[in-house]
C-alpha cells in the first residue's frame, strides 16, 4: 500500500501497475489507494475500468462506457478520440483505475499504454503477471518500457477451485442465477439482473459475496454488478456446461435485444452474444456489426460476425465483409473461393462495385496476379456507364500501376481522380496514397505533404495509410530530418497497429529509417519478426521487407544470413512488388561488398540506380547514387550532377559533396562531409566517409 500510494504521489511516473495472481487482493489495494488519493486531492476524479473475458470480445469493450467511438474510422484515430473523450468533463486530475487489465481487448489494452506514455492521468493498473497468464502486448509493456511503477504482491495461494466449487453450489438459487449471468456476461446492469434472476437476486449475491457492484462514472444512476472473485465466472462456467451456458446467452439476449443500445461496443457485444445463443440476431444487424468489428480492426471478430451471417443467409455483403476480413489477414486464396462464387451478371452497378473493388485488390496482392487483376478491373469499368465507379476503379488502377513500377502512369491516373468531382472517400484514398508515394519516390518533395494529407482526409481502406507513411518518412530523410522521420515511424508501432499485417507494415516502416541511421541491428530486429508475418500475406511490403533485411544484415557483415534473405527477397519479387525494384539492387550490393567484392557491389549498386532513373523514381536513384559512392564508386559524380539539378534536398546536396569529395580524394572534404552527415544522424555514411578519409590523408 505504501508502494502504491508512493507512486501515485511521489513518483516520476504517472502511476503504478500492481501484479499478482487472481484472487490475491490487486483490486482492493486499487481502491484503498485511488481512496487515500482523493482524500488527499479532492478534485481528484476517478475513473474505473474493469477487463472481463466478455469485455475482451469487443474493441473499446471495457472503455465503452468512457469513451465515444460512435464515428468509427481507423484505429490510430479511434485511439485519439478515445483519449479526448476520456478527460472530457473532468475540471481536476483524473485517475484512472483499470482493474484486471490482462482482459482487456487490444484496442482497449493500446489506450491504456498511450495513456500511460503521455503521462496525461494518474494511473492505477492491476493484472496478473506474466507468470501468471497471458498477458496484452500493450499491457506487458506498461512494466518492461517502465512507464508506471511496478508493484509486485505475494501472499497466500489463490482459492482453489474446488472450494469454490463448493461455494457456488451452496450459494440460494437466486444469487447463483446472478452468478451464471454475470458468467456468460460481465459486467450486467442490475436492472438487467433484476428481470433476470429476480428481485432481491442481486443484494443476495451481495450478501454471500458471490458479486459486487458499482456505478458507472458517467452515469451514477446506471449500477453494474461483477463477480466478486475472478475464479467465480470461471468455475461456474464449467459447472453450466455448454447447454447451461447457452441457455443462460439465450435469455440475456432476449433481454438486451428489448432496449438497443446507441453505444457500438454494446452492439458488438450483444452480437457476440447472440452467436452462441439460441436468439439470432436479423442478419442484417450481424452484418452491420462485423463491417463495424473490420473497421475497428477487428479482424477475428468481423471474421466470426460475417461467417455466421453468410451461413444463415447467403447474403452478398456478408460474403464481402468474411471476403475483406480474409484477405486482409492475408488469406487470399479463401477470399477469391468467396469472391468467385459470385456471379457478376447478377449484381446491380452497386453490387458490381462492392465485388469488383475488394476482388481485384485480392488477386494482385494476395494471389499475385497483377496481370489478371488489371484485365479484370478493365473489363468491368468497361461494362459500368457511370462516372462515379468508373473513377474509383480507375483509382484502384493508379494504385496497381504504381506498385507495378508504372509510376508515370500511376500518376497520370491519380492526377485525374483527385481533380475528378465524382470521386468518392474510397477513390480519393487510393488515389492520394499512390500519389503520395510517387512523389517522394520521384523526388518532388514539395507535393508530398498536401497529398499526404488529402489521403489521411479521406476514409482509408485496409492498408493504404502506410504507403502515406513511406513517403513521408522517405521525404524526411531525403530533407535529412531523421529523427522526425524515425518519430513519425514510432506512430505506425506505438501499439496503434494492432493487428498482423498492419504491425509488421509499421515496423518496416521503421526499419527504412533505421537503416538510414546506421542502425543496421535494430533495424534488423524489426525486420526479421516483421518479414516473417509478411510472408503469409501478398502485400509488395513482404518483398521489400526482405530487401531492407538483406541490406542490414550484409552491413552488419553477416554474409550467410544476408543471402539467405536476398534469395527469398529475388524468389518473392515480381510486378506486383516491382515499384521496389531498386531496393532489391542496392540489398545485392550490400551483400557482394559484405564478400569483399567491392567492384561486383559497386556495379550492382549502379544498376538499381540507372534502373531507379529508368522508371522515373529520380529521388530513389538519387539514394541509389550515393549507396555507390559510399561502396566507393569515384565516377557517380555526374548522375549526382544531374540528378540534384533536377531535385534539391539536403541529402542529394550531401550526396553529391560526397561523390565530389571522393572523386578528388580530397581527405579534407571528405573528414568534412563525415561530420555533416555525423551532423544529421546518418552514422553508417558518416563512418563510410571517415574511412575514406583516412585513405586520402
């Protein structure tokens, strides 16, 4: 006690996370603490938030009554919104108390470590420790990053289950009704309970302390019950039985399906309800919840939402949403069996769209297919008359083209979509993504940041804020900003992403920027985690992955793993990855040098260049140019030349002083260029130069 009430007061961290088994006193040490505090603080105002198995089922599930996530948009947005929300009205310090934190969802474990991260509230969490059990990511990380203080409680064994076994079984009808409610659901309102179990039901599980309760912060009026011991649901879970359970689902669903709630996590939760009931929901409504689960980025869930859907009904949208949730966890060839069963004719010009857009995505990424991808969505524009489809499939196609390397006619294409005024959110997104990422590629720097942000406007489908991402952070090192770029990376993998592919996408984001600071084994980290998820979906990110890990174990001299990895980078790319082409020459490069074969990597390193130029990406073979010079090229001078007339930016001008200074062997120049790439964070170029140097003095 003495520890916690230190950390909620004396500490230079926000607060303290209390770990211990189930049962052992975390959550009455929490409220004596968060008591002592407001005794201290009278404007003190205390938020508490409790994790159960039923609250992990839905994103925001124990946050749902704090917070507003009635406008759904992506989870990173979700999160800031959440935390907005939760200091609304609050005029003192807030303090928040989330009990049981090892239940809580994802999205629900992120907000607490960014709460914790930014300081911005006192803090008590309680969970079990690792030891323990199973615990969120995002939690773990609250002790092992060292944001809150830890608090470690030891004491007499947890209850055992058979007496509570006995307990549950002594317990009068009506307070064990409670108990099997608050099993299949917790937390209930106790008028719920009350039409349930019956009246009196709740105050005699009080009595018998099988349940406790508590007023919502937001609305004191609005009282919930909790079992009073974590192991109270469990075993009288296994006493119910799967029927028991089932029937128990049934009648909470009937009763929650009386007043529907404006609340989204209720909706989800009362849909994850009715799954395993006897109470179907209107298909419609489970649609209508698994696309919300997606859009929250809940993959699983919508999966689960959608498949029950689809099976009671055949709808078509049910089909989409199980076809997106599939593909976007990489598993594609289920998504195109859905998506082929369909059969085009059939469909109006909006159902044609909602088929087509997903389908097309499907094949030239996760199947590979890019060439079959781009007949199909020609051949489906051909038979829609109507501006507005025809925009947006054309936005797709700008997307297709630029990963295929066609950056010229990516361009093009995105050009008039963003000017066209039937494009929709979806078409504008596509369009201002690819448009994003030609640009930096392309070396016009001065454009990326107002496309970058006409993206971020529009609603993003599955991944596309990452190709935003890249060409921002390429645009910041490119300005020689490498911690801004590193910091805008961070917010891809700050536990925002929360779901695979989109956690690994984010750290190769990272990886790019920390290969450019000379962080080879960091970078190196990330990206053999990261590569490895990737390698089940059919993203272009997946080959790049392995390009960027080549590169950074061939610079940590680690010659076998680097051609282990650049052998499965050369068998994964292909035109769908063809956009990073220049990549996979530069990864050649960095391996022959790790074998000592300087003049094979200088060549490889010229190749990626001139190919970088061949296919317009001016700003890639500017970096491109310089990999030679670091590699010791003396004859890059004149492409660097050319090259930073056409594009000005610190590290072309930078690169070029380089190739000049190399070209002279001016050991002076060279000492000087070291330091000013030192200057700017680019520590392996920096040594590189220093090297050089020492050759020439």
């Amino acid at each position: 006690m003495e520890q916690l009430d230190a950390a909620l007061v004396d500490s230079s961290r926000p607060g303290a996370v209390v770990l211990g088994p189930d049962g052992i006193g975390k959550s009455t040490l929490a409220r004596l603490a968060a008591e002592h505090l407001s005794q201290r603080y009278p404007d003190t105002v205390v938020r508490w938030v409790t994790g159960t198995p039923t609250e992990r089922m839905v994103p925001f599930g124990a946050f749902g009554h704090l917070v507003d996530i009635a406008d759904v948009g992506k989870p990173a947005a979700l999160l800031r919104a959440a935390r907005a929300s939760l200091a609304r009205g609050v005029p003192g310090q807030l303090l928040l108390v989330v009990d049981d934190a090892h239940q809580l969802d994802i999205l629900s474990a992120t907000l607490v470590y960014q709460l914790a991260l930014a300081g911005t509230a006192r803090m008590i969490v309680t969970a079990r420790g690792a030891e323990f059990g199973a615990t969120p990511e995002a939690i773990a990380a609250l002790w092992s990053d060292g944001l809150l203080d830890r608090v470690d409680v030891a004491g007499a064994d947890a209850a055992n289950p058979a007496g509570v076994d006995e307990f549950i079984a002594e317990l009068p009808t009506p307070a064990r009704a409670v108990l099997e409610f608050l099993a299949v659901a917790e937390p209930l309102s106790v008028t719920d309970l009350a039409a349930l179990a019956g009246d009196g039901a709740v105050a005699e599980a009080q009595d018998w302390g099988a349940a406790e309760t508590r007023a919502r912060a937001d609305d004191p009026a609005d009282v919930v019950a909790y079992t009073a011991h974590p192991l109270f649901a469990e075993r009288t879970l296994a006493v119910l039985g799967r029927e028991g359970a089932r029937r128990r689902r049934t009648e909470l669903v009937h009763r929650l399906s009386q007043r529907p709630s404006d609340e989204l996590s209720d909706r989800l939760r009362l849909a994850c309800l009715a799954l395993d009931s006897d109470a179907e929901q209107p298909v419609a409504e489970v649609i209508a919840a698994a696309v919300q689960a997606l859009r929250l980025g809940d993959l699983v869930l919508g999966e689960r939402l959608a498949r029950s859907a689809l099976d009671r009904s055949g709808d078509l949208a049910a089909r989409l949403a199980l076809a997106n949730s599939l593909a976007f966890q990489g598993r594609g060839r289920e998504a195109e069996a859905l998506l082929a069963a369909i059969d085009p004719a059939e469909l109006s010009e909006p159902e044609l769209m909602a088929w087509t857009l997903p389908r097309a995505a499907n094949q030239f990424f996760m199947l590979g297919q890019p060439e079959r991808a781009t007949a199909f969505l020609q051949t489906i524009r051909n038979r829609i008359p109507d501006a507005g489809p025809r925009v947006t499939l054309d936005a797709l196609s700008a997307t297709f083209a630029m990963n295929a390397g066609n950056l010229a006619n990516a361009v093009d294409i995105a050009t008039e979509v963003l000017a066209s005024p039937s494009a929709d959110d979806q078409a504008v997104a596509w369009a201002a993504s690819a448009a994003t990422l030609c640009a930096a590629r392309q070396g016009r720097f001065d454009e990326v940041e107002p496309l970058a942000r006409r993206a971020m406007d529009a609603e993003h489908p599955g991944l596309l804020r990452f190709t935003v991402g890249l060409g921002q952070t390429t645009t910041l090192l490119m300005a020689g900003q490498l911690e801004a770029a590193a910091e805008l990376a961070r917010q891809f993998t700050d536990f925002a992403e929360l779901q695979q592919p989109g956690r690994a996408i984010g750290e190769v984001l990272l990886a790019h920027v920390l290969i450019a600071a000379g962080e080879f084994g960091h970078a190196a980290t990330l990206l053999g985690p990261a590569s490895a998820a990737l390698e089940r979906t059919g993203y272009s990110w997946g080959p790049l992955s392995l390009m960027l890990l080549a590169s950074a174990l061939a610079q940590q001299n680690d010659i076998a793993g680097a051609a282990k990895v650049l052998s499965k980078a050369e068998s994964r790319h292909g035109t769908k990855s063809a956009l990073f082409g220049p990549e996979l020459g530069v990864a050649r490069a960095w391996r022959l040098a790790a074998g000592r074969d300087i003049h094979g990597a200088v060549a490889a390193a010229r190749d990626a260049a001139r190919m970088a130029e061949r296919g317009g990406q001016h700003g890639v073979a500017l970096q491109a140019w310089h990999e030679t010079v670091r590699l010791g090229d003396s004859r890059a001078v004149d492409p660097l030349t050319r090259l930073c007339g056409e594009i000005d930016c610190v590290a072309g001008r930078l690169a070029l002083a380089h190739a000049q200074a190399l070209a002279a062997r001016d050991g002076t120049a060279l000492r000087t260029v070291s330091d000013e790439f030192a200057s700017l964070g680019m520590r392996a170029a920096a040594s590189d130069a220093a090297a050089q140097a020492a050759q020439y003095s």
